[in-house]
C-alpha cells in the first residue's frame, strides 16, 4: 500500500470551503480535489455554485472559511496568507471568461503579447513569437492586426483561449465560454478547446452547460447543486447512468430544450 509520501499532491485542493453572498450561501463546505492533466467539468443549474469555484482560484472572490491549495501551496486559508505568494501561485492559472475582455483598442497580437511582457517580463520579441503561435494554433494567425471589433464573438473568444495559453498556465479554467456566442459560432470554439483538452497535459477546470462536449473531452463529471458536488463520476455514468435523482432531473430538462 503506498505510503502518503508517494501519494500524489493534487494539483487543486479545496478543503472545507465556503463562500456566501449575503444570506445566500453558494458554497457550502467544499472538498474537491483535482489531479495534474485532469479535465474536470463542472455541470448544474445557474446559481448553483459554479462559477464560484473558477472566480476562487483566480482570486477574484475570497472565501469565508476553508482553504484552497495548487500543486500544494496555499492560494487561500481563512487563517490568513501571504499576499505575495499568493500572486505568486495565481501566476499558474489562466482563464477563459464567458465575455471575451479583450483590450478594444489592440490588436490581436498586442491583445495576447501584453500580460506576458507586463506580468511574466517576457521580452516583446520572445512574447509576440509566442503569441503569433498560439494564434495559429486557434486559427487566428490572419488576424494578427485586427482590433476586437473586426471579429466574429467565436473568433474573440478564440483570442482569450490564446491570451489565457500566452501565460505558460498549469491549470486553465473554462466559465460557459460559449454562453456569449451565437449558436452558429459555438462549435469552434469548442472545437479549439477539445482540441487542447486531448493534446495538451495542462489540468483543466470547465463550467459548461454543452453536455455533449463535456461527456466527450471529462475525465470527470461533477453534479452541482445548492453550493456542493451531487454526483462526481467518469462521463458514461454520469451521463447514462446517474445514481442521483437530482442529476437525472438536471439533464432531463437540459436535454429535453434542446
């Protein structure tokens, strides 16, 4: 049996979390872990809690009680931290948000060089080399000099994948990218993430509500409701055979609109 010295550290960790706005608790006690190169989705209802997790780990919420660790340091504890390693440790998740964010007055290239030469102090040289790569990796590498606004929402979100990749990330997180777009623009966008999700060995946290697509590109399905996991499973059972009434529920009505 092996010892825990040779268990693997989880490359994220929430222990005991919670998070409330105002009454409303949307996270109530959380224990997730998520192993190096997993792809993790995330599937519920709106309002159950979701979102919350990815904005944690970015940092953009603090939680009010519990703690949050990557690749076994500490992003977050109720007892306090520290602020610099913290930013430190934030460094290595990137995110794709549902709205695109991009800097309306650059360019594509300038959109996706900028955190790299600011935060990281990559030289422009070595950051827009890197950048015009990603950009051909999302089909993009046409557009270096368009500004957002000359751009399909399928082709911006396009961008912000390249511009979350440009940070050299371990974990990327993934909020409803597509809810923003128009349904004849959701399938390449998919199509750039599933793409990542079989060739890259980067650790991947997504929200979704694109069943067919978390089923395909998930080593693991988690159920969430009223702020904690339902049901978490391989793909197959969550999707065909769900052990929770409240899973079967969700997925019968989400199925049942389209």
């Amino acid at each position: 049996m092996p010892s825990p010295a040779d268990t693997p550290v989880p490359t994220i960790s929430f222990r005991g979390v919670r998070k409330s706005y105002g009454s409303h608790q949307v996270l109530s006690g959380l224990d997730l872990d998520v192993a190096a190169g997993e792809k993790v989705s995330i599937i519920g209802p709106s309002g159950s809690g979701k979102t919350t997790i990815l904005r944690l780990l970015m940092t953009l919420e603090q939680p009010d009680a519990g703690s949050i660790e990557v690749d076994g340091e500490t992003l977050w504890h109720e007892d306090g931290f520290d602020v610099r390693r913290m930013k430190l440790v934030r460094r290595r998740i990137g995110m794709v948000f549902q709205h695109f964010n991009l800097f309306p007055h650059m360019t594509v290239l300038g959109n996706v060089t900028e955190a790299p030469v600011h935060v990281l102090g990559q030289e422009r040289g070595e950051a827009e080399e890197h950048a015009r790569e990603l950009l051909g990796m999302v089909g993009l590498d046409k557009h270096l000099d368009h500004k957002p606004g000359q751009l399909s929402g399928g082709q911006q979100q396009r961008v912000a994948i390249a511009r979350a990749l440009a940070m050299r990330p371990q974990v990327m997180l993934f909020d409803e990218v597509t809810s923003a777009l128009d349904p004849e623009l959701v399938g390449e966008v998919l199509g750039v993430i599933r793409e990542l999700a079989h060739s890259q060995s980067m650790t991947m946290l997504l929200v979704t509500h694109e069943m067919s697509f978390a089923e395909d590109i998930s080593d693991r399905v988690l159920m969430f409701d009223s702020g904690a996991v339902v049901e978490a499973g391989h793909p197959s059972v969550i999707f065909h055979e769900p052990g929770e009434e409240r899973t079967r529920r969700f997925l019968s009505a989400v199925l049942d609109r389209r």
